[in-house]
C-alpha cells in the first residue's frame, strides 16, 4: 500500500508564492466562476483560482499566472466552492469498504472525511481500526480516523468481539491522520468519574487533538459534566431545545442526516429561527446506507435539506466546510477556497441542488461531468478479517422460544418499541399468550420475536426477547450488523425461519437476510468483519434494494427497516435494547427482565 503524497504547505510555500508573484505558472487554473466565499459569507463573481503543486497559490485574476502547460478551466456560471467535509460517519454502515465509498462520496463533493470505525473495532479492536485508516490513506479522498473510544459500547452490558484500552487509544493518537477520540458514547462512564473513559479522553487532550461526543440525554447538569470532562460535541441532538442548549454551551452542535433518521428538519429551527450564530454548527451524516449514496448523495444532501428548510446556501455549505475544518483544528488546510489551502474544490452548476459537475482534490480533476479521471487503488483485507463468524453451533427453533416462568395462559413482557427513522427506541409492556409454557408473539399486537446470539467468541450464548414496531407478518430477518458490539441478531414471527436465517448468515460469512418458508428472499454479504462488502458500489446498491423489497414482501413498511434493526442492540441510545447477555434498560444502565410477571 502506498499513501496518497500531499505536499505540506512549508514544503511548497515559496512555489504558491512565486505562482502568486507571476514569477512561476500554475498547473491549474478555474476561470471565471462565482466563489463561495466561506469566511465572508459572499458570494464573490469573475473569481480565478490559481492551483500548483495540489495547494491554491492565488484567488483573484489568474491570467498571469497561466503558462504553456497550464490546464485551464471554464467555470463561467458555475460555482466554485470548497470540497465537502463529513465531520461525523461510520463508512461500515455504508456496507462499502473504504475505497468503494469513497467511490460514491467524491462524486457527489465529499472530499474529507472524519469517520469513527468503531463498528470494525469491535470485531477485531486496533487490528480493525489500522486495516481501515490504513485502506482510507491512499486514495484521493482524505480519511481522517477518530479513534473508536467505547469499545465495547458498555462494559457491563454486552459482549463485543474485541476491546480498547486507555493505552491503545494513547497509542492511536499518534498514527498519521488520527485527529481526535470517536464519539463517547458511555456519557455516564464520563460524567460519573469511569477511569477508563475519562482516561481515554486525558489522553487525547495530551495529543492535542480533538474529543467528539455523542450525549442523547435531556440532563442538563450531566450535560455539563461531560463538558468539563473535555467533551466537545454532539451529534444525537433531535429537538431544536437541544440544539440551543448545546450551542450556547458552547458544545460543536452536529446536525444529523442519515438514512434512517432524519433531524435536520427539526434541529435547523436554531438556525432559520432563532437565527443563532452558525459558526460552532456543522452537517453530518453519521449512517447512510449504499441506497442513499446513489439516489440522494452523500453530505451534498444534507447540505440540500438545510437549503430546503430555509438556510442559506453559503451558511449550508459554511456548514459542510470551514465550520468542519476549524471543529478539528485543520483549517490551515481544508475547508476554504484561499492561499495556501489544499486545493480541494467542487465546481457546482445549481447552488440549491448541490450537485458537482467537476471534483478537485489536491489540484487534480478526479470527477468531472460524470465520470471518473483517475483509477482507485484497490485493498486487500486478511484473510482472518473475512472469516469472523464465530458460532459455537447450529442454531435450531428451539434457541428463539422463551418459556414463561408462571402457569398462566398470559404474561406479561417488556418489549422494545422500534421507532421508524429514529435512533432510539421507546420501552412498552404487552400482555402476551403463553403455550405449553412458551410466550408467544401477537401479530395483531405488531409484537414479534427478537434474538441477540454471541458471534465472536463462540460463546453459544443467546439471549430472546420481544420488539414491536416493524409489522412484520411472516418469516424472518437476520443481521451482524448489530450496533455496537456486532452480535448475530434475529427478529421474525416464525421460529423455524429465525434459526434459519441465522445459520445462513453464519454459512456465507455475516451480514443481512430477509427468509420466508425456509427460503431466502434477499441477503446482502458481508465478508469484511461481517459489516461490509468487498462487491462494488453498484453490486451492494442491487442487493440493499433487493433486501429492501424483501422487508416489504414480509410485512414491514418501514423506511430503511435494515438500519433501524441494526441499531436494536445498541445499549447507549436509550431506552430499552437487546443485547447478547440480555434485555438493557438504557435510562439506568442495566438488565432487566423480559417477563414482568
């Protein structure tokens, strides 16, 4: 594997500046377009931008600095704008490597990323995070890694397939392009003193480098807590109460727009409303599937959302751009179209559509009117990495009843409640029929059978429970995409279908099925650690959208049910989950009883 070689500004300054002075010629130059000027918030006309050795040496009247080798661009009604920078995302919930996403996010002007791969961390730890940083360096993309800072999610609640310690975390922050900690997500581990979480975050802050949070909860005083533990933002604010209480904290506000849950409409009122100041606000997608990649782009579409409900197009982009950089302390190079930055630029037919005709990374014109100018370096993951199925049997129907600990013909249950297009859930009670001792569903109730089976150590540990919400009428589905710890979950009406799709999926190596009768309706696989794909782009899209068709086919009108499902094991994000050990109450942090009774 070869890095990506990117001139530093001191070892190019006196080339920027003698292209500047007219004393050198550039080797790229953008003619005549309308400059989106973040730091001004203007939009400036008749704007040339001057690019040698991959930095911008000049933004004015480029003429004199155009030479016989220089390639020139017409930009004449077009927009030139910096590239955009996705501070928050997880590339595993894409189902994509890092190169096959990298493949749909430049088309669309993602130059930068700042992702969070704590899916695969939890899988194979430091081992998992390297593979991916290591695969995200060498492309024209820039990968920049935050490392992944609860792994697993919690320590008493779940078991992941691996874990990182205060010292692995030390020891990340000092690899090339690691900028700062994932997002914390055990926010009570923080505020209450835990000495592996607020060791991790000493250890960040004694880099240098930035802390990035996640705090769902509506306590104030725990919200200051975890400030004053060194935490600067958040990103599963949901209500624009939230938002502004954040803002004025002065914690870096992360408005989310992913595929399956959809905040910008909300949160964006402290900015079309209240009119707050903007510049500690940023756009990300955190989790979109390989669906939303081709049919609405990548960060491109939540800058689009926030034009949609009222931003202005500078602000949006301001958003997506400058605001990113300076959050991670890179603005002396990314984010803006000035001297001496990286010359990482979109050229943008329609302001309010987003939508690049030409993309630019390090001066050189990778995309341009649809297709692609350079080839991406292909990656190749171990073998070990592509076999992480680690079942201790095959699963029989058996595994998926639970017996009712009365005599009675009734119990009742406690049942996560899933939640379309939300990150979290809401706890319920159901009273359900028990038959020869075994509790069963209640389609009529929408109340179904849902399981969490241990992968990675072969544990043989299984753990059932009942959720509501997916509609669900037949057969069953089946995951190891299984936020955060990655387990095999099983959710369906049929106990002979659930044992079947879980073996499935342990037969082709992980990943996503839908199954009726016995039969397999749709199945996207997952070799990577069990969470992405080593397909193509257009590949995984036909399948996701077969899997897609699949939940319907069994009763689920859900949008992106697959990605709600996956995060029903994810005991950060209250209020009530599944986990390989049992059913979590998130709002006190233990396990509780499925039954009531």
């Amino acid at each position: 594997m070869t890095d990506m070689k990117r001139n530093k500004l001191t070892e190019v300054s006196r080339q920027l500046a003698n292209v500047a002075m007219g004393q050198a010629h550039a080797d790229l130059i953008i003619k005549n377009g309308i400059l989106v000027n973040v730091f001004s918030g203007e939009l400036v006309e008749q704007i040339d931008v001057a690019i040698v050795a991959g930095r911008i040496a000049l933004v004015g009247n480029a003429d004199h600095t155009i030479g016989e080798q220089t390639t020139v661009i017409d930009a004449a009604g077009r927009y030139i704008a910096p590239g955009l920078l996705d501070g928050h995302m997880h590339v595993e919930s894409t189902m994509l490597s890092v190169t096959e996403f990298a493949r749909a996010a430049l088309s669309t002007g993602t130059t930068g990323i700042f992702m969070d791969p704590h899916e695969i961390a939890n899988v194979f730890g430091s081992e998992g995070v390297r593979l991916m940083h290591e695969e995200g360096q060498q492309l024209p993309l820039k990968v920049f890694t935050t490392f992944p800072s609860c792994v697993p999610a919690t320590m008493d609640l779940e078991d992941a397939g691996a874990s990182l310690s205060v010292q692995d975390i030390r020891a990340g922050m000092q690899w090339n392009n690691v900028v700062g900690l994932g997002e914390v997500m055990n926010f009570p581990g923080v505020v209450f003193g835990d000495p592996q979480m607020c060791g991790e975050i000493e250890a960040t802050i004694e880099a240098g480098k930035t802390v990035t949070g996640h705090f769902p909860s509506d306590d104030d005083r725990m919200l200051q807590a975890y400030l004053n533990a060194g935490v600067t933002s958040d990103h599963e604010t949901v209500t624009r109460e939230q938002g502004l209480q954040k803002v004025r904290l002065g914690m870096h506000l992360m408005i989310r727009e992913g595929s399956a849950w959809h905040d910008v409409k909300e949160v964006i009122k402290i900015v079309t409303d209240d009119k707050v100041n903007t510049s500690n606000i940023s756009l990300v997608t955190d989790d979109v599937n390989p669906q939303t990649l081709v049919e609405l782009g990548h960060l491109n579409h939540v800058v689009r959302r926030a034009i949609e409900e009222g931003v202005d197009p500078v602000t949006a982009i301001q958003m997506a751009t400058i605001n990113v950089a300076r959050y991670f302390r890179m603005d002396q190079d990314l984010g803006s179209i000035a001297p001496g930055k990286c010359a990482d630029i979109l050229l943008i037919d329609d302001l309010h559509r987003v939508v690049p005709s030409t993309v630019i990374t390090d001066g050189q014109v990778i995309y341009d009117q649809g297709q692609y100018t350079v080839e991406l370096p292909k990656f190749v993951y171990p073998e070990h990495i592509l076999n992480s199925m680690n079942v201790k049997r095959e699963l029989t129907a058996d595994d998926f009843k639970l017996a009712s600990r009365g005599t009675a013909d009734k119990t009742e249950v406690n049942v996560i409640g899933a939640i379309e297009n939300s990150a979290r859930t809401e706890k319920r009670k159901a009273v359900l029929p028990v038959v020869d001792g075994i509790i069963q569903p209640d389609l009529q109730q929408d109340v179904i059978r849902l399981a969490c089976i241990e992968r990675h150590h072969g544990t043989g540990q299984i753990s059932n429970a009942f959720t509501h919400g997916f509609q669900i009428q037949s057969g069953a589905v089946a995951s190891t995409v299984a936020h955060d710890s990655h387990n095999l979950i099983v959710m369906g009406v049929s106990e002979e279908d659930m044992a079947f799709a879980a073996n499935e999926l342990v037969r082709i190596g992980g990943g996503t099925i839908v199954v009726r009768d016995g039969k397999v309706l749709a199945q996207v696989p997952l070799a990577i650690a069990g969470l992405m794909s080593e397909k193509s782009l257009q590949e995984v899209v036909q399948e996701v959208t077969q899997l897609d068709e699949a939940w319907k086919k069994i009763g689920c009108p859900l949008n992106a049910p697959f990605m709600t499902f996956s995060l029903i094991a994810l005991p950060v994000i209250p209020e009530i989950r599944i986990t390989n050990r049992g059913l979590a109450d998130v709002t006190q942090f233990k396990l509780i009883d499925v039954e009531i009774g």
